[in-house]
C-alpha cells in the first residue's frame, strides 16, 4: 500500500512539475499561428517533423502542417509566391534567390538544418572499373577517403570518345552540385562552367568545357534514374545513397563528411517579406527547430525513433531500415563489403551545426562566382554584405535567449553559439577537406582566401 502510494505521490510531483514548467515558459505574441511548411523527402528534414512529431511547434503556439514538395525549383517557388510559410531548403537556395540566379528573390534564414549527410554513388559498372585504380591496404580493403583520381582515366576515355559521363545533382545552387564538381576538380576532372570569362558565353546547364556532364534530378528519383542508365552517377543527400545498396544497383564513393568535414547541408528557409510581416513568428519556429535538432542528436535512441518517424509515407517514405542506417552511425559503401562507421555523419545539433554562420555563405558566394554563376568578380565586402543580409544569426540568437528564459535549456549548451556571436559569426579555419586543403574562414578577406583554396587544377 505504502509503495502504491507513493508511486501516486511521484506521479503527481511529475504532473505539477510540467504544468508548473509550462508556466514558466513565456508564449510569445505570434503574428500567425496556422503555418505550413514544405520538404523534400531527405532524411535532413528531420527537425522540422521532429518538432511537429514532438509537439515543439504546438508548446509556440503553433499550428504547423508539413507537406512534401515534387522538387526543390516547386518548393522554392512556393516560399516565394507565400503559398508555403517556410521550407527545408538547399543551404544555398537562399543565397542563390538572393543574388538572383534562377529566381529572383529576397529569402533568408536563421536555421541550419544539418551538417554533412550527403553521399556519391557511382553505378555498378562504373564502380567495377574505379576500383582497381582505388588505393588498398596490405589486406586488400579499400582507403578511405576515395578521390576522383580512381575515375579519372574513365572519365578521359569517355570524353575522348565523345560519350561524356552523365551525373546526377540535385540543384544548380546545392551543395551537392558544388561538393561533386570540388570532389572531380580536385582530381583534374573539369565538371563543367555556366560562364566562360574568356569567350563571355553562358550556358544554363552549366557544360562549357566539361570533361562529364551534371544535371538536375530530384533526389527520390536518383536511384531509379541510376537504374535505368540515364546516369552513371550522382551525388545526393539520404537515404538514396544506401536505397541504391540495398537495390544493389550502386555503390556510394564517398560522403561529403569525407570531402568536407562538418559541412553545411540545409537551411530552414523564408520569404523576406514574411520574416518582415512575422518576426515573433519566425523565433517560435526557431526556437522549436532548435528544440529538435538537439533532441535528434541527444542519442542514438532519439535517432532511431527518428528512422521510424520519418520512414512514414507522409515523410520520406523510404525503408525504416535504409533511413536507419546513416540516421544511427552506419554507412554501407560497397555492398556486404566496406561497412564503416559514421558517427557524424548526419549531424543536426551538435557542433554548433544549427547555428546560421556568416562564413557558409561566404562559401556558397565563392563557389558561385568559380563556376560561373555569379559572372562578375566581386570585392571582398560584397560577400560579407551579401552574408549578412541572407544569413540571420541574431534571430537565432533571440530564439536562444527565449528557451533559456522559458528553463528548457542551460546556458553552457549554447556556449558554441556564444563564440560564435562574439566571433563575428565567423568559423575559425579549417583544414578538413579531401586532400588536407585549407579552408581560411576571415570576415576580412573572404574572396581572396575562400576562392583561392577551391581553385584546384
């Protein structure tokens, strides 16, 4: 009797507890409380169906509907147009809208979704003829990282015989289109430009002095685009690397984790003109993405509920047990062959990988004018103006400063982010890339150092 008891008492306690410290936590004045926001099926857009799945956006005050997108021009577009509130976007899609290739927008954030989580995977017989040009050791296992030097002489002999390898990217301004034409370049292998300074001609496809040819294909459509021999190749983010293993039709190369470690993936994207028409409202989301990135990272049990949760048909819809690989450490290369570990794989909180840095944009910026995109040089402060305009740390840092008030969260878990407020929302330099290039992140010379490093062969 005693035990059932207190087993009430404990019960109660634990009721009074939460209602109590939901008090305590300051709702605040939201302009719009029924929201929709847009996705791609990637494993990346965990956060915002976390934060719907777990009830964040509801303790905001928020009515959020969440709704997969055929592509990532669709999704943008709607953002745009005010059709949808907000979206899982490319880490580069507000930069791009910004500047004005492609659409022509004002579009901003003040989230980053994730670090890393992309892969590329080449076709069977692509990879039969890489591999005995990629590196072993004693054992006979493959070296990790594997550079594009394995593709090369394939690479060569298909551009000789005017049968260029076709590639898969995602979108013209994703990370993936530019961590694909970093990972061939770095080995000498030219992807291709959409502008020539020397001749003045354009080309939207982006396939002015190519060695290999990269198009656009939405990132579920990527194995089946493989299969069917459209393409030999693609980069994209999970879980259509580990799909094309256990379809056994492809074997994922390498990860972005491997070209650059810890790299900016995605972005919880708006339209200019709603982050003006609902500033309270952009900070509660915030503060509920930021809720659910650090739930995702908080252990591999959250993790693999999150495989769970978004293996359902109104999220990505793919296979519990292909989501669940890269979701809880795992990633498979060769099929039953090369199976590593990946701790940091996918990355949503930790590292301080959702807060929005300066420096990233400095980055896309530059990748934008190597390859053409952007066709006019530019002085160094026009990156830092363009930065600051698109990327939105202070909203972020509101959104900090409202959980700690409301008691879900010491102050030491957002230290990093405190750094890097002070830093100037700059990340210190890095030497984590393929090949041990470096990587020099400074406010004060970003073109000159940022454009220099990946200007390679």
């Amino acid at each position: 009797m005693k035990n059932i008891n207190k087993k009430i008492l404990a019960l109660i306690a634990y009721i009074l507890s939460a209602v109590l410290g939901n008090l305590n936590a300051d709702i605040l004045d939201v302009e719009k409380d029924t929201l929709k926001f847009g996705f791609i099926k990637l494993t990346d857009c965990a956060p915002i169906v976390i934060a719907k799945e777990k009830g964040y956006f509801d303790d905001e005050g928020l009515s959020v509907e969440v709704e997969a997108q055929g592509n990532w021009k669709e999704l943008l577009n709607r953002v745009i147009n005010g059709d949808l509130d907000g979206a899982h976007m490319l880490a580069g899609q507000p930069i791009g809208a910004t500047v004005g290739f492609g659409t022509k927008a004002d579009v901003l954030t003040a989230y980053s979704l994730d670090y890393n989580g992309n892969g590329i995977t080449v076709s069977n017989d692509i990879w039969k003829q890489m591999k005995p040009n990629v590196k072993k050791d004693a054992t006979g296992k493959v070296i990790h990282p594997i550079t594009a030097d394995s593709l090369k002489p394939i690479a060569d002999e298909a551009s000789n015989n005017n049968a260029k390898l076709k590639m898969g990217m995602v979108f013209p301004v994703s990370t993936h289109n530019y961590e694909i034409r970093y990972w061939l370049a770095a080995s000498g292998i030219s992807p291709g430009f959409y502008f020539d300074p020397s001749t003045k001609q354009r080309d939207i496809a982006g396939f002015l002095n190519s060695d290999v040819e990269l198009s656009v294909t939405p990132p579920p459509q990527m194995p089946q685009t493989l299969e069917a021999g459209t393409i030999c190749a693609y980069c994209v983010g999970e879980p259509w690397n580990q799909q094309a293993v256990f379809k056994k039709i492809g074997v994922p190369v390498t990860t972005n984790y491997d070209i650059w470690k810890n790299n900016p993936e995605k972005v919880f994207g708006v339209s200019a003109a709603w982050a003006k028409e609902n500033p309270n409202t952009w900070i509660a989301v915030t503060k509920a993405l930021i809720r659910a990135g650090h739930w995702l990272d908080a252990s591999w049990k959250n993790r693999d509920e999150a495989a769970k949760i978004l293996s359902q048909p109104n999220y990505v819809g793919a296979p519990y047990k292909v989501i669940k690989n890269s979701m809880t450490g795992t990633f498979e290369f060769e099929p039953g062959v090369d199976v590593r570990e990946m701790k940091d794989f996918n990355v949503f909180f930790r590292y301080n990988a959702s807060y929005p840095y300066y420096s990233d944009a400095v980055w896309f910026l530059t990748q934008m004018v190597r390859w053409g995109q952007i066709t006019e040089q530019k002085e160094d402060s026009w990156y830092h103006t363009m930065a600051k305009k698109i990327y939105r740390p202070d909203v972020y840092m509101k959104a900090v400063d409202e959980l700690i008030d409301d008691g879900l969260f010491e102050e030491s878990v957002f230290l990093p982010a405190v750094k890097a407020n002070r830093a100037g929302g700059y990340k210190p330099s890095t030497s984590d890339f393929i090949l041990s290039l470096i990587h020099i992140s400074e406010p004060t010379r970003p073109r000159l150092i940022s454009y220099a490093v990946f200007c390679l062969k």
